[in-house]
C-alpha cells in the first residue's frame, strides 16, 4: 500500500480518520470560475462499485467538505478525491 502524505493525513483527519484509497484530486481552475477533477485512471478501475435498481454501475467516492471550502477561498490549491475503505 502507498505511503500517505501530509494532505492525504490532514483529509483523513477532516473526514473523521476513516481509512480511504487516493483516487484523484480537485483544484480550482486558473480563472477560478470552475473546478478541475483529475481522476488516475488505474486508481479508479481498482475501486469498489454499486450497482442501482436499472443495472448502472457508480463509483463512491468522497471529498472533505471543509478542504474543497479551503480550495475554493483560495487557502489551498489541491485537495483529494477518495473511496473510504470498509
């Protein structure tokens, strides 16, 4: 398993110490006008999936509140994408 840096830490802290897998990231985009997701591809296809009630298959993941608040004020210029891990 990958060793964790400091930003991947201090989003864990901010969603309650739940154990996650880093499948992307999430910056604001040069005019500041909208959001930039950046997903690594083999991270994704690696995910756990659900399947709803018409057959679609989606991919949970999760973004700290309070860390994607501090990209879009500017205190930040990247925050991650995550799946928790049961």
């Amino acid at each position: 398993m990958p060793t964790k840096n400091k930003e991947q830490e201090m989003n864990e802290e901010e969603a309650g110490a739940a154990t996650s897998t880093l499948v992307g990231y999430v910056r604001r985009s040069g005019a500041g006008g909208a959001l930039k997701v950046s997903i690594d591809a083999e991270a994704i296809q690696a995910c756990s999936t659900y399947t709803t009630s018409d057959g679609r298959a989606y991919v949970p993941l999760v973004i700290s509140l309070r860390a994607l608040q501090r990209v879009l004020d500017g205190e930040r210029a990247v925050t991650t994408i995550s799946q928790l891990v049961d």
